[in-house]
C-alpha cells in the first residue's frame, strides 16, 4: 500500500481489500494514509501528501488517538466481535447490547477529554450499527443479498481495523425539489451506470467528517426517497483512494495557525477536526459492496435509525466540556481567583450541563430496544433530547469558560513576541499572574480556551454541536413524532374530570 | 385495628406489630388508616377522624393509588421479595440491582402520570434503602445488631404491605449551632431516657410528606453530627399511632377549594399532597426498632445516601410533566389554536425539558454500584443533576402551560356561578370555545391546569421540587465535591502542552 | 350618590354625570361605589353590595391606593391638566410629553411597591391616551365631532375625578371568523339598534381588570375590523351602573382565604386584583359618548397604539418586584442565611432581571414620540420588548424568591393553628428560625411570598403578566413587524462585499 | 507631522500640541496617524509603519469611519461644544445633558452597524466625561488646578479633533495586594520622578482598546487607591508617539487571514478592533498634562463614574447585533428557509434580546443626573444592567446566528479553492442555493457570521462584551450595591403586615 498507485476505476472487491494489511497500532494508521494518492485540493492547492499537511495533520492525530485507545485501554476501546472472534476496536464493533451502546458512549467522552476535539469516527461507527438492521430488514422484504456483504465487508473491516467513515449529506440544491426533479441531478448522489460487475455514482458528499481520513467511505441517502428516487437509493462502500474522488478541505476559524512557527498560539497543537467536501465522480462500486440499490422505502428508516444512533453520539461533547471544566478550573487557579464564590459557582454549573447531556446519551443507550436483525437500537426520544440539549449547553459552557479566562484571552500578543528579545521580557513582567505559575503556562491554557471557543476546536465543540447530526429544528420535529400527545391529553382529562361520551377514559 | 385504641406509652415491638394486618388493596389501605386514634390539628381544631376530611381525603387517595397499581400492573409496581420470598410492593422493595432503580423510577413517573400529585411513598422507600446498607455497614465497625433488626422489620413490613414515612428534616433552630449547641435541645429530635425495653425520644420532623398517611415514621438524622450529637444520632421505627406524636396539617395554596361544592374548581378533585409537622414528646422506641443509637459518624453518610437515592426520585415530577403537557395541548386544541406553530414548538419543549429530567434519573439508576452490603446505589452524580434540573424546568414548564393556556385560567367564574340559573348560561354563552367542545370540559380543563401551577399541586409540583430532598444549593455542593476538577484540569494541561516538572501528566 | 338608583336605560348623557360628584381621595373613592345596585355575581350568589364582600374590597383598596397616592405624592401621582386648568390624577391626565410618559411608569412602579398586586386602572389610563389620538384621527378623515366629544367627556371625568375602565377583550368565539361571521353575534359586542339619542350594544367584555370598580366603561374593538364589521367597529362610554349590565366576578387562587378569619394566611390581606366578565343587554349608549361608530378601518391601529401604551404599563410588574426581591431578602434573613454568597447572588438576579424590565419601559417612554393629535406616543417596539420581558422575568423572580424562602412556605400550619392552645406553642416551638424575629413575623413573610408565586396576587405577577396586553406571541408578532429586517440585511451585505448588480448598498 | 521625529523625552505641553493639525475627516485621520515613530511589536517584529500593515489597518479603518460620519451625518455624530463655540466630533463632546448621552448611545449603535466591529473610541469618550467632573471635584477640595487644566487640554483636542484613547487597566499582579504592596512596583502605574517641568510614569496599560490608533493616551488610576498609593494615583494626558512607549499588539482569532489573498474568507475584510499592551518606561508628562496626582480618595469615584458611562456605552453591541440579525435573515433566505416559522420565530430572538440591551442603555442615558461640574451622568444601576445584558444576550444571538448559517458556516472551503480550475467549478456546482442568488454571496455571508461569531469580531461581539468595562461579577457587585434591598424589604413588611415595635414602618 506504500507506493502510491492510480487504481483502474472499475476495480473488484477482491482487489479493493488486497490493498490493506490489518493496522495495529496509532503508528500504523498514519502509515496506512500515506501515499495513497488521493485527490486533495485545500487553499486553491493540489496536496502532495496530506498526512504530512500541518493543517491536515491535528485532525489525522485526533484518529490515530482511538488506535492508541484500544492498545491503552482495551476494555474501553476494543470489543469482542463474533463476526469474527476476536476483540476488535469498538469503532468497528457491531452493537450486540445495551452495554455496547453504553461502552460507546464512554469511549466517546474518553476521547472528547484526550483530544479536545472532533475525533471523526462516530458517524461511521453509527453507519455500521444502522447498516447491519436496515440490510436485514430489506432483504427479509425483497429476497435481497445485502445482509450478507454486509458481514462480509464488516469482516474484512474488523480483521483489517480500518476506519469507515459516513458519506450522507449531499448538497440539496433546491430544498423545495426531491433528488430526481433537481435541475441538476448530481445534487444528490445517484447511479449513473449499472454493469454485470457493479454500479457507478455521481455526486458529492458535503460536511464529510474526516473524509479524507477515512479509509473507507459509505454512501448513504441523506432522506427519505420515493419511487422516482430509485437511483438516489443507494447504499455502497467506496475505498478512499478509489478513482473519480476529490476531496475539497474545509476552512476552519484560525486554520492556518497550524502552519505558524512555534506552537503556543496553536491552542491544543495535537489534535483538530476535519471537514471535506468529497465529490463523486462515475465512481465504481461493485455489487459485493452495494448494500441498497433502489430500496427506496427504506431511505426514510435508515435515515431515522442513523439520528438515533448518531444524537446519542454527541456525548463525546461532554468530554470537550470535561476539559473546558478543566481549563477554567486551571485558568482561575493562574489568575488567582479560584477562591472567590461565583468561580466555583460557575464551574459547578458548567459542571452540570454537561452531566445533564451525559445522562441524556447514555440513559438512551441503556433503554436500548432490540431490532430484529438482533441488534439493539437506543431509544429515539432520548437521542434527541441529548443532541438538542447539545446545540445549547456547550455554548453557555464556552462562555462560561470566557467568563473565567478573563479579557487577556483575546488580548494576549502572539508567541513570537513573547520569544523576542525586547517585547519578550515585557511581556513576561506584565503578565505574571499569581506567582511560581510560569507565564508560559497562563499563555497556553488562555490558548486552549480560544482554541475551543473562538478558534480551530470551536468548530467542533461549538458549530457542529449545533449541526451535526442535524440541526436544532430536525430535533424538535422528532420530539414531536415521539411525544404522544394523545396519551398524555388522556392523563389530564382523566385527573381534570372529563368524560367523553363516546370514550370513557377509566 | 378498626376500634380507636389508645395505646400505652411503652409498647413492644411485638404488640406494635400486632394491629397490623395485610393490606391487599387500595380500598385496604384506606380503611388500615380509620381508628387511629392520632391526634391531628388543622385549621386550629383536633381531627376526628382524618380519612374523611375532605382536605386530607385527597392525599390519602394518592397513597391509595400506590396500592391499585399494584393490582393492576404487578410488573411495574411489585417486585420479588427474597426476603420472604413473595412479591411485595415495590414500595417496600429493598433495590437489588440496577434495574430495580430504573423500574422504581418507571413507576414513579407512572404514579405522577396517575395523581398529578405527590403520592408522599418515596421518602420510606428511600429510606428503606439506605437503612439496608448503613445497619450494615455500622455493624461491621461496631458490632451492633442493627441489620439483623432491620431485616426483621423489615419482614414484618413487607408481609403487612404497609407505608413507611420518612421522618428526617429536624426544624433545627439556630443554623449556625449544632446539635447539642442549641439552646432548646428539641429542636433536634433526640434520646431522653434509655430503659432496658427501648429509648424515648423528644422533638420534631418538619415538612413530613405523607406523615399522616404512613403507618411507621422512621426517625433518623437530618445532618451530620458529631461526637457531642450522641443522643441526636437515632435512626428508629415508630408506628404513625404511637403515645405522644401530634400531627399539625400544612396548608396549601387552595387547600380549602377541597371543602366546596361541586368538583370542578378543584381542578384535580381526587387527588393531592400532603404536609405535616410531627412533634415527639416522649415516644418510646422499644430497641427491636432502633437501628442506629449514637454512630455518629454514620449520620453524614446515611444523609449523602439517602439525598442520592432520593434525588432521583424526583423523576417523579416528569409524570407530572406528562400531565402538563397533556393538559396545555388539550386546553390549545380547546382554544382552537393547535395548529399554530408557536404551540406545537412549546409543547416540544416541554416535552424535551421533561424528558431531559427523566434522562437524568434513569441514567442515574442504570450507572448504579454496588454497596457493601450488597445492594444498589445509583450514580451520585447524575441524581444530583436530576434534581437540580428539577428545581429549573417544571417552572418552566408550568410557565409555558400557562402561555398555552391563556388568560382565562384566572378570571374563569366559579363553578356555582355557572350552575346559577342567571349567570350560568351567560357564562356558557360568552366562554364557548371551539364548537363541539363542551364548556365545561374547558373549565376543568383550565382549572387542572391552575391547580398544578397555582393551586394545591403547584405545592408538589414547583415548590417541592425546589425544595424537597435538598434545595438547589445543596445540590450544587454535591456538584462541587463531585466534579474532580483536578482530574479535568490534568485533560486541560495536556492539551494545552502543559507540563510541570515534578509531575508530568503523560 | 348614596341611594341605590335604578336607571332607566335610555339616559341622557347629562344626567348620567349628574350621578357623580368630584372624588377627593381615597374613602372618597370607596364611598362613590356604595349604592350603585349593580348586578354582581360570585360563587353562584348575586352580591348585595360589593364594596363590603371580603374577597372584592381588596381589589378596591388597590384602587383606592391610586386615590390616597395623589394625595401623598401630588408631583408623582397628579399632573396639571391644560383641559381644566387644574391638577388631576395622573391616571386621567392625557399624556402630552414623553415626561409625561415616564412619570407614569414611575407612578405605576410606585404603586407596584405600595400593594403588592394589581390596582387595576392602567388600561383605563392607556384608553383614555389612545382616544385622544384616534378621535382626532377619525374626525380628519370622516369629519366626525369624536374628539371633541372626547375632550368633552374628559372634563367631566377630570373634574370628578374617575375611574375609567377598559372593555376590550371580546369573548371572540370560533377565533378563524371574523366578528360578523360569527354564529353568535354577541360574541364580539356590537350595535344592536339605533335612535336618535344613542346606540344600543350587546355583547360581552372578558378579563376585565377593574371591572366593577371603575365608574365609567370605555367599550372598544379588541382587533382590527372589516367592511362588513361595521357594527363592531364601537367606541363608547358607559357608566358601570348602567342598565343592562352584568358582571359575573372572577375566582383566583386562594380568593377564599379574604373570607377566613384571621389576617395572617392571606398574606397580603390588604390589596388584591380583580378580573370580571362584563356582559351587556341593550346598554344604551347617548352619542355625546359614542367615539367611534362604524370606521373600522381605525379600529386596528387604534388596538396598535393601545397595546403600545399598554405593554409600557407592564412597568408595574417591577414594583412588584421590588416587593419580591424585599421579601425574599426579608425571609433569607430571618432564616438565617442572608451572609451566604448564593443568596446575595440571587438577590442580585432578581434585581437585574427586575431592572431589565423597568429599562424597557422608561426606554420606551423617553423615546416618545408625537402624534397627529399633538400627543405622545411612546416607543411601540421597546414597549413590545418591555411586555415580552415581563412575560418571563417575574416567573424567574419568584422561582428565586421561593428558592430563599424554602420549604417552609407550603408545609406551614394555619394561622388557626398558631393560635391553638395545644397546637400553638408547639409551632413556636418548632418555627422559632433566627433569635429575635418573632415566629409571626416568619409566618407572615412566608405568606406574602405565598401570596405573590401561588396565591392571589400570582394571578397578577405571573399569570396576568404572560397574557395582560397581550400574550407572548402577540408581542413576538408585532416584534416580527417592527424589526426592519431589510435594513438590517442591508448593514450586513455592506460588510460582506456583497454588491447587488441592481441595487449597489452605498 | 509627517517626518518621522525621535521626541525629546522631556517635552514641553506647548510643543506636543504644536505636532498637531485640525484633522478633517477619515483620510485625514489615517494621515496623522503615519511617520508618528511609534514603536510596535506584532508577531515578533517591530512594525514599520503600522498604518499599511494589513493586520492592524482595519482597526484603524473603523476609527476612521467616526471621521467619516461626523461628515455624512453631523447631527448625529457631531455635536455644539460651548468650549470651543464649534461643532465638534461626539467623540470629543463633553455630555452636558441627557439627550447629549441619548445621541452618544444612538451614535454608537450606528457605528456598531456600519462596522461590525469595535470601533475603539468609546473608552476615551467616556474618560473625556469622567474628568470634567473628577478634576473639578478634586479642585473643589484641595484647590488643585486640574479643572482649568482639563478644559485647556480639551480645547486643544477639539480644535485638533483628536482621539483620546483610556489606559485604564494596569496588570495588576498578585490580586490580593495594594498597588503600593507589589514586589515589583511597576505592575500598577505610577510616578517614578517628579521634576519642576511635570512627572515621569513606569508601568503598563494592559488591555488598551484602540491603543495605537489613538493620539493621546489619558492614563488613570483602574481601582480604588489607600493613602499609601499616592504614587499611583495619577491622571495624565501623554502624546502616543512619546518617548518610552512600547505597543505590543494583541492577536485575535483569524487575525492572519487579514494578511491572505482575497477578501471573502476575512468576512469583514474593511473592519477590525485592535488591543494592545502599551509600555511606559519613564514617560514624562508636563504638569499642564497631569488631572491628578495623588488625590488618592478620588480614584474609586472616579472608576465607578467611569464604569457608569461605559457600561451603557455597550450599546454599540447593538450595533452589532443588527448586522447578526441581518446577516441571519440574509443567509436564511440564501438557503432558502426563510419561511419557515422557527427560522422567524429565531429572529424575533435575536431581535427581542438586542433591543432589551438598547433599552438599558438609552434608559441610562435618559434617566441621567447632574453632577457638581455641571455635566451629568447617566443612571449607574440601568448602566450596569445594560453592561450584564450585554455579557449574555450577544451570545445568544450569535448562537442563533449559528444556528440559522447551517453548518457549512465552517465547513466551506477556502475562497482560493472556489477561484481554482479544478476545484473551483466543483464548489459553485455544489453550493448553489436558491437559484439567482450567486454561490459568492453565499460564501461572503457566511463568512461574515463566522467572522463575528467566532473569528476575528468575535473578539469585539463575545469576549469584549463579557470583560469590556468589568466582568459580569463586577456589575453584580455593582447592582448588589445599588439595590437598596432596606428599602425594598419594608415593602414587603408594610404588605405582610410586620410590625417592628420601634420602627413602625407607615
């Protein structure tokens, strides 16, 4: 896989696997991005080798981090798999229970406090549990294959530890159109050509979390389709490196500080999110990798189970909260003021919202429901009052987290005037804090809270907690579905005394 | 049981335990509370005989409920006994695992969904579960028989399905003085006289939920004590009708609406909560019911317990939340505005802010641990968090209710002005709503609605929420102990690329 | 005055004032109501005279306040009127300067402070500025004698010294018809017949603060009007004796506690609010009352301008929240606990919400601006931002003050029981909070809060605060109008480069 | 002023006015500010010309635009000074009335609007204010000469048409120590050397908002000061090109992409707000210069005066606030969701709140009183609850904001890709929105929302809203101080009917 090699567009199944070799290790996964020979475009520039991009780079740690996970902690981060009998990491875990939905979400948060950031492999993750139900389903319908490959990829997926990441949202044009009455038809991804070996897409995923990063790529729909979406219907497994891909980076709030000397100013200078849009062009996917093909009435289900999964999966928040607790905690403690009453009060109640999304996501989880391909689906109602809960709760802990850093967070000169020999000891004399804490130590931490509030993790912690997964108001229209607000209508009128005369409420 | 007897002063526990019968059902329960013989003051005048005062009636009715669903649904609210290996009352059930946590949470927001009151049965169950692992855990330092003792009692309680109150908040005078600091030493319920039978004991429980209705009142400490508080550190069982308790009934906002003709303008004319003072002069406690007699330092331990345990059990509230909004979507519909978007979004966020409480709670209960003595406790964490979103949203929630409700709901005429023969079809003339709505379902409707925001649920369903089982600062310092700061700053550090020379975080 | 009169329907516009005789202050006030043989329903009885019924006379003392304010505070509560050379009460003084405005802010403030609930003449206050305005308005464009029937009525209720009351809100029926389409006709008030000396209306006003303690009756539109509304389209005076008229009284949480003895458990025993439906048979109305009479077409903006000044008004919610913030730091002190930071902080909440309020008002009163008729009229979009904080901020106000005054509130005996001889010392026993505040002090406290978030005077710090002036949606609507969109999405196109080809932004 | 001249240190008052010449407009202002010789460290280098460097020239830009308005709109932005017998820039104007503070406030707004940003300029406006009356006080006591000195300066400031800028906020070091305590006495400012020609200063201004784009810098004490810190307490008027000043710019999120091609991704690419670090290491200031110095008792009234006119002077956030409710109805209608009711119902949001914050400060200015010098000052508690309101409700609606923007705000690739060959064409094929609304608009808005929310003026609109003028706990120490909780607790004790039997409250 080392030597970067232009693979023929329709390519075999077999073939597609023959290029991996099982990843052990954090190490490893670096190694398996390279030379792969992707298609990268990023500040209007073609990108030799992206692993080595220093923008591209935090958000490529921010993956290797759940490979060293799963060595450090195997509890936490790796599960048993029957599919294959052997532990595997848990991002590639097939859900079997319950505590599986609740070991997910601690995993989750364990890697939101390691990263600070957006580790990428959660919409994947939860592609794979959704993919294993909504095969099942059309097949027990339609007579079709899909289940099977699917176990089959998720074995060749587990024994090679590779990461799978989610293709949905396609870019929609006009909101008011379906996929097949677009002006242009690519707006939504769609089959182009059927051959005897497979199909081809055309297309392009936006927002793809750790596109570029993934090794694998589902494309999925993004909504419920009807009978002339036929061809929108599509579920198929895409290798990264296949031909017709491009992958477009997005910008984020303070990116290019990555490619500043030093490394103060880069707040957390480890770990980053990553954002692509990735576009499809006539790219091939053999059957064997083809998990819908036209299955429309299934779009709207898959679509449902996947914001189950995946609203739940914004736990991973609360460990961003854990160190936001941390860093005001810390930032308090430099500037001298972690006695004073309102600094613990508001670190008690930044404490509290984000233990109330915790409780959230993982209640869910622990009310999971089997489904009846045997997996078991966490409850609806709760996933999305944890996600809702998410496009509020971070943002009031981030400007709680402003309030205790103080001004100096957005007034602090840059780290290479700190290092220069007449504006440095200036600096270092007006900006001591309390004393015996080095002022290096109150510049980083002040960083890292801009980095999380206003800078390159804000997106992660902020932006797409109000987003992914979908925004605000795609919340509250489940709320609504879910609601029974009949049942609850017979409870008052039973206590208020009301008699209907055709439906006697007892 | 049914002939008022006055009981001597010094009873065993065997004779104690001998007016009891099994109670089956509600109706059961109901009549196991005439004859008491306790000495009840309201509005200035001694009680004849509570059950049939119509403003303590309700109340009883609520504890009924308790019973019948029992009956009805023994999945829900009973539960195997291994103690005297039968189904018993979940109410009298000692938690075994986690999921006994999380089905007492089901059946309490079913309860709520049920009275849209306080059924005043969760203190004793609480209760009954700390009492299970502190007897315990002081006999193992001590030696002492206390979890022997209660384990019989226990026995006994379960075979007579009968209520336990809690009797724990002491009126605890001079708040900055301890115990045995204050200048009345009753102010603090404590030891007179020790005999070989039993103790004594002098005082009062204030704020009791249920006391009246409860057949045993378990005595035990409000706070921590220390080594001077000997005599304050008592946990004992005494039966609602032992020599020397005087019940003083607390008044509710409306309470006297019970005394009225008519049914409507009580809003919930079945049920309702209950309040009392208890006042102890003298009351023996033979030494079979005293399980814990001077361990101190077990006081602050079996408060923390109870106050995790019973926080959670304010997920009560969200089957009152239900109610609420059942009741603002059935008074919209009744006002003909459901369709309007700004009602069905307040009815989504009540349902979300409902449904965050009850996340907390069971997620609280799922997380539980195990304690020493081999029973259950959930997360400390979470059923703070519970509680303290308990002491914000159901405001809330009665605040949207009362959006959704208009106006109305506090100049609406009395129900006798529209029975009145003049006023009565102007009335229904002029407050016609929607057609083929009733008026009067709109009245009740209304009245249900100001009942649980204004009247004599607001009691159970706002202010005790912001005070039962601690008031909200109390939680915020159960918060505080709990947040491991330095744990969340140690994330921070690392993140931040902070490292101290003598203790380098990996 | 003094002799109960039974007036023939059909009176002369004269004789109707020849009734009054100028009202000097406040036991003036009281006696102007005496004897007026008006119709009266309350829980199903109709009144003999209402001046002395226990539940209503609180509603009069609130009013009779506005009287002995006057005279008190001449520069605060009166204002020199150019109509008859000579001072009047503020509350009949047509605003004619911004000073003018915010001095009636302050006023109602005041007033807010001195009774703790609503008194009940604001509206009336706000009609009296709307008419001056709208007649005038009417009269340019119809050449109608309106205004100066109005400046003529206005002299009479100066000299005499008045009460006007507002008769806006229609019963409205099935709220999707228009009032001509409705099946009823009365459910919007209308002509019924025509004379030569007057008009006859039927119909009904709800929700009418003040009703039946205001001398006079201003009978207006409550929305806008059609062609075919013509008939609805009414402004007119009616004296609240009139024949025909029926007012059926509005029942509040804890109204009967005004009928129990002892003063105590009412908690504000001396001022209340008061609602009532006003219905009205063929009341005659003289022309030299009638404003308004079929142009329809003013009837929406004269409810535009009406709501403007009124939702200014809410103002006096934040003398109620003065008395909030005094109670709860009144109660926080004899329990005790006034030195702890949580407390304090709270406190301050309470009074930062409560000024927030007070801002918007006053804000909206400088920024007065003037009408055609030569008066002012205050800021309609801060008035709307002023009513819609008042439909939030007082719930907040009192969740805290029943955060600081604890349980206690709902769990504390009647005032009966205090006085028992058994049950009485027990209670002072146990209630005794810090050294030298007596028990009764505490009691009452806890009863004024009591009072405010539940009981009687809720009615009118919360619920009439969400639905008074219209509710919460109603001030979101004309938000929504005034809120420029398209210049604001100009300013942010200028910052953005954005430069339409067609329409260059400057 | 134009060749760049090294100034002696000990320069006459006479001669570093002589350097000045009556600036007439925004071009005119950006030419004063060239050749002034001031040092400047920004990115570890020293700065050449500060007014062509990319980062720091949008700073300059937006004080430019108060120029330029003076110009355009002169009743607005320009104002009759009695000093000078001349209409001079606000800025400059000493407030001699309410409305003079009404205007100030709507000038502020409009520029909030036409700069999206901090237009540095207020902090100096205010201090302007402060000093009339503190000098004139000061004289009033010790029979200084500051007052006449004060006038004298700003006759001269207003013929020249000057910037002021405040250096108000020393570092402060150990927060438990006096300025005179501090073991290295330069962390507060002070005199180090007092000559017959005027005193020399040490120390720092951290902070300084607008520091390097201001002409004169007034130094003034940030706290309350003890007879010991006589040395600190000091005001003084000192040229910004003197001898022994340093400026160390403060960075900024995204302040790099200032230095990009392109203008799209910089969202604001005209405007920016600046802070600096300014140095002063034996500063000279000749004693026509000097306000105060030594009058220690002074400092504390002269801060809360200061603090009084700044916190209403955040009205400009409202400013800022259109341009968010602009830009998000802007974006709203691009992605074609306009019409949905919760994306206006959003936008009342945003509106409701930043029109709350208008209020506060304009009631403020309205309610202002006169002080002893004759000018008066705005109301401290409305100031101060404007200022809190301004520490939440900007991140609300930036939230909101967010909200509406969708997530593509930060997944939106860079605008050198959209301009590239290949990748270019792929983005505008992709990102089409509505039809007829070109892809760049697109871009160019959601740039200006990530710009303010979390990129570069998301320093002005969040972090400066939250710490400009005081932290949120120095309003509420303020509102505590000014609540007059005595007066409202008899209120409440009047209503409960509390009788204190030696002080009988009437």
């Amino acid at each position: 896989m080392n030597a970067i090699a232009h693979h023929p567009r329709e390519e075999s199944a077999e073939r597609r696997w023959s290029r991996f070799k099982p990843i052990v290790d954090g190490d490893g996964y670096v190694e398996s991005l390279r030379n792969r020979g992707v298609k990268v475009y990023l500040f209007g520039e073609l990108i030799d080798e992206p692993v080595d991009h220093p923008i591209i780079r935090p958000s490529i740690n921010a993956l290797k981090r759940t490979y060293d996970l799963a060595v450090e902690d195997p509890e936490l981060a790796t599960a048993h798999s029957d599919l294959i009998d052997a532990r595997v990491n848990r991002f590639l875990h097939i859900v079997g229970s319950p505590q599986d939905l609740v070991m997910k979400n601690r995993m989750q948060r364990r890697l939101g406090q390691l990263t600070g950031t957006c580790f990428q492999r959660c919409a994947g993750l939860d592609t794979i549990s959704v993919l294993h139900s909504i095969t099942y389903d059309i097949d027990a319908k339609h007579g079709t294959p899909y289940h099977q490959r699917y176990l089959e990829f998720m074995r060749h997926a587990q024994r090679n530890n590779i990461i799978i990441g989610a293709g949905m949202t396609d870019p929609k044009g006009d909101r008011s159109k379906r996929p097949s009455e677009q002006v242009d038809p690519d707006l939504f991804l769609h089959v182009t050509k059927r051959t005897e070996q497979g199909i081809y897409v055309t297309g392009a995923k936006a927002h793809m979390t750790g596109g570029l990063n993934s090794h694998w790529i589902c494309v999925m729909p993004t909504m419920n389709m009807g009978p002339n979406d036929r061809d929108y219907a599509i579920v198929g497994m895409v290798p990264g490196d296949a031909e017709g891909l491009t992958y477009i980076y997005g910008r984020q709030s303070c990116d290019t500080r990555a490619m500043e000397t030093g490394e103060i100013d880069k707040g957390n200078a480890k770990f980053g999110g990553q954002e692509t849009l990735v576009v499809f062009e006539d790219v091939f996917i053999p059957h064997e990798h083809v998990l819908m093909d036209g299955e429309h009435e299934f779009a709207q289900d898959m679509v449902a189970r996947f914001t189950s999964y995946h609203r739940a999966s914004y736990v991973c928040k609360t460990g961003l909260g854990d160190v936001m607790v941390g860093a005001a905690a810390a930032i308090a403690e430099m500037n001298g003021a972690d006695h004073a009453g309102h600094i613990k009060d508001k670190l008690v109640e930044m404490t509290h919202l984000n233990e109330t999304i915790y409780s959230s996501a993982i209640a869910s989880s622990h009310e999971a429901k089997p489904l009846p391909s045997g997996i078991f689906m966490n409850d609806s109602m709760l996933a999305n009052v944890c996600k809702h809960n998410v496009t509020r709760f971070p943002y009031e802990i981030s400007r709680l987290a402003q309030d205790l850093a103080g001004g100096l967070m957005v007034t602090l000169p840059s780290e290479q005037d700190f290092d220069h020999e007449v504006a440095g000891p200036m600096l270092k004399k007006y900006f001591q804090g309390r004393a015996n804490v080095p002022v290096e130590h109150r510049q980083r931490m002040l960083r890292l809270i801009e980095n999380m509030t206003l800078g390159r993790n804000a997106v992660g912690y902020l932006t797409e907690s109000m987003h992914g997964a979908g925004s605000p108001q795609a919340q509250r229209i489940q709320i609504l579905r879910g609601m029974e607000v009949e049942r609850k209508k017979a409870y008052a009128e039973d206590l208020a005394g009301i008699v209907h005369e055709d439906n006697v409420t007892a």
